[in-house]
C-alpha cells in the first residue's frame, strides 16, 4: 500500500514523499517501514507503542492511534506532522 | 597531548556547532550547524579514544535517538537502538523516554561503555560505544522507583530528569546520579548499577514539607573530581554543596557566598587538578527565582579553598543590563593549564576564559539557545 511520510521522516526514506509498504494491521506496516528504513518507527512510535504526541496517523483519511488496527492492500496511509512549538 | 586540538561542543535548541580553537585557545572557529533544527541537549565527546562523539537529538515531532560520530564530528550517524524503557506490562502505566538528557562515557577500563541519563528519569547503558542502548534496570525498576521516580510531569521546564551521571575512576561498579523531578536527589550504586541508595543527607530541598528529607532535593549538577574521587560537589536548588566521602552529609559552602548574591545557580565546574577549586555562574534565586545573573551584572564566582572563601571574577564580561542564563550543562573548563573555562547562555553566547576565569570574551554569538558546552581534546 501506499504510505505518505511526513516531511521530518523523509531523512529515512532518501527524501521520498511516500513509499510502498504491506502490512495486515498498522503494526505490521510499521514493522515493514522499519525493516526497509531502519531507525524510522522509534521516531513516530515510542516505545509503548504510542503514536509520539506532535505525530499523526491516518489511514484511508481516518485518524489511528491503535496499531491493532487493520490495513488492507489498497489502503492509503498517511503518517503526518502535527503542529509543534517555535 | 600536544598534538591535541580543543574543540568546544554546543548543544543547542536548534542544533549543534562545533568551536574549534587554535593551539593557544585565542580564536574558535564555528563548525557548524550540525542537526540544522533538531534539539540537541549535549554531546559529550569519548575521553578514552578522543575520536567518537555522541549527540543526544530529538525534534519538535519526532521521538528521542542519539547520534554518533567516530570521526571527531564530520559524519554522524544514528544509533541502531536508541536508549528505550522496557515495555509495560499489563496494567502498567509505561515509560517512553522524551529525550536523552545527559550523556557520560564509561570507566576507562571498560571501553565502550556509556550511560545515558533521560527525561522522564531513568539511567541507559550502552556496552557498544553508543549503537545500542539497554535500560539500567537496577534504578529504572528498583522496588522503590515508585517513590524515587514518580510517573508525575513536575520537574524541569522540561520535564524531571536524570543528569548528573558520575563513575568513579577507581571502580566502574561505583556510580552516582542525580535527578530534578518527581523524587529527586543523589543516588549511589556501588554494585554497578544492579542497587542503589539516596545520598541526600544535609541537602536542603526548601519546596518540601521536611525540609532535609531522605530524597526530593534538586541537585542542579553534581560533579566528582577525577582525581580526588572521593569529592564530590554539588550546584542545587538549594546551594553549593561539598561532600567528602565516607561522609554522608553534604555540608553547604555556598554559605560563604557575598550574601547579596547567593548561592543559587545550575552548574557547577570543577578544576582539573585541585579539588579544593571550583568555579560556579550565581543565577538570582529572590523573589519568583529570575534565574538570571544578580543585578543583571554577570560574574562567575569562584573558591580555591573548597568553598571557605569566594572569589567575584567578571573580567571582560558585561558590567549592567546583561541578565544571563547558564543551563546545568553548559559551563565546562578543559584540562590545561592555565585552565580553560567555557560558558554558553540561554541567548546564544559562548564566552571563554584561558586564564581560569580571570577575564572573559566572547567566543561566539547569535547561536540557539544553548543548553550544553563540553571541551574536547580531539586527536583527529
């Protein structure tokens, strides 16, 4: 599936906006970003499994938080920046 | 150590820069910036090869990772495992770490080895010069932790943290830390890491209902004299501190400070050789705690007969109107002699010394706000 990655995680995938991912569940996508793009999951995903506070998460246009979550080939996921300090 | 060159090492809000000086410490030149924008609390170069670098980043969106270099700072790259707290178990309220705070390179017979000190608190270790990170399982789970380091979001403006990382050089099994948060206070292991016990006696903690309680001080920098290792000083919130081991009980010297003054501030720099010396950046402690130099009239202040008497120096350093702030990381001295001292403020400024703080200059303006300074003998 397709996967948007936030401006600050594109040091991660050689400057690409989006790649392509699979995965049965969110947790299993993120498992495959990491695996292709190692050090990438801890920077959006604590070490609780929580998406981290200024990070946002949407799949087909919905907000997630549960990496539970089912993902079907043809999903679009969207992992984005939310709005931080100065 | 002639062959050596002395690099400053700021970390800053908006990033790190490297001040490489020339062989007499006259001029620094900026090398910079490194991590345009992340926030970058301290790199601390590797006292034991003088080679590799370590950076403690995070940024405004994404989570906390350390950085190394073995290169002396010209190519970073990310560690593999960055330091993590365990997984909560079920029905637990888990830790996730919101950036690494402090790092400290191991004893010097254990190559490799560094610890790292994190917000909220809790104590790494690294048993691969820095790539991977393990908790410190002995403080993070202790039976007490509860108590120690409650899940609680007081602490520093940005949030409780563990610093103040110290390993005795005669036995890397010895080891202190100190935390500024929910507990807070010194604690002491001498098995490693594996058990560890307060250290806080005759430490004042003003903001607590018992005024000398066996932990809930804020230490603001702890440091032990490499040479004399029994020694340890202390800048707090609450004081200047000394205590000589065995002993148990800190004994205040900040006393002996002008009284106008006070002995409030965050760091505190300890001389190479003597243990008797140390130098300390007053921050105003009255009223609603400015933190700011006394009367907008900065001044280091320095003893050389283990806090008995002290000394005002502010040679080349603004005479009014200058209201600075120095972080507990970001004053350091270097190992010369003539000893070296180094400051840089929440407003961007480096200011050096090369004559142990008898007069000042201004190494380097207009940078982010500057939370850590650290010297660094550098072979490459």
């Amino acid at each position: 599936m397709k996967v948007w990655i936030a401006q600050p995680l594109r040091s991660y995938t050689q400057q690409k906006s989006h790649v392509e991912a699979a995965g049965a569940t969110l947790r299993e996508l993120l498992a495959d970003l990491e695996r292709q793009f190692p050090g990438i999951r801890f920077r959006m995903i604590d070490e609780q499994d929580r998406v981290r506070r200024h990070m946002r998460v949407f799949a087909n246009g919905a907000p997630v938080e549960d990496l539970a979550t089912p993902l079907a080939p043809g999903d679009e996921v969207h992992i984005l920046q939310a709005l931080t300090g100065g | 150590m002639a062959a050596a060159a002395l690099a400053l090492l700021v970390a800053t809000r908006k990033g790190a820069w490297i001040l490489r000086g020339d062989a007499d410490r006259r001029r620094f030149a900026l090398d910079g910036p490194h991590f345009l924008g992340h926030e970058l609390h301290h790199v601390v170069l590797d006292r034991r090869d003088r080679r590799t670098l370590l950076a403690a980043a995070k940024t405004g969106h994404l989570g906390p990772t350390v950085f190394r270099s073995t290169d002396a700072g010209r190519t970073w790259k990310e560690a593999s495992q960055p330091p993590a707290f365990r997984k909560a178990r079920d029905g637990e309220d888990g830790r996730a770490v919101d950036h690494v705070f402090w790092l400290e390179p191991g004893h010097a017979s254990e190559p490799g080895v560094w610890y790292a000190g994190s917000s909220p608190e809790g104590l790494f270790r690294s048993e691969n010069g820095g790539d991977a990170w393990e908790p410190v399982a002995g403080l993070n789970d202790h039976p007490r932790n509860a108590e120690w380091m409650p899940i609680l979001k007081v602490g520093t403006p940005d949030g409780p943290i563990l610093h103040s990382i110290q390993v005795d050089p005669r036995d890397p099994r010895h080891l202190y830390v100190s935390m500024s948060g929910g507990g807070g206070g010194t604690w002491e292991s001498v098995d490693g890491g594996s058990d560890w016990r307060p250290l806080n006696g005759g430490h004042l903690a003003l903001f607590q209902p018992v005024p000398y309680p066996e932990y809930g001080q804020d230490p603001h920098c702890v440091r032990l004299h490499p040479l004399a290792p029994d020694v340890l000083w202390m800048q707090s919130h609450c004081g200047i501190y000394r205590l000589v081991r065995p002993a148990e009980t800190w004994e205040r010297v900040g006393d002996n400070m002008p009284r106008e003054i006070g002995d409030i501030g965050f760091p505190i720099v300890l001389h190479p050789r003597d243990p008797e010396t140390a130098w300390v950046f007053p921050m105003d402690g009255t009223d609603v705690w400015p933190r700011t130099s006394p009367g907008g009239r900065p001044a280091v202040y320095r003893t050389r007969d283990a806090g008995k008497s002290w000394q005002r120096l502010d040679g080349g350093l603004p005479r009014e109107q200058a209201w600075l702030t120095v972080r507990r990381q970001a004053m350091t001295g270097d190992a010369r002699d003539p000893v070296g001292l180094y400051f840089g403020t929440t407003a961007g400024e480096v200011w050096g010394s090369r004559d142990e703080g008898a007069s000042w200059s201004c190494l380097a303006r207009h940078l982010p706000q500057i939370h850590a300074v650290e010297t660094a003998e550098l072979d490459a």
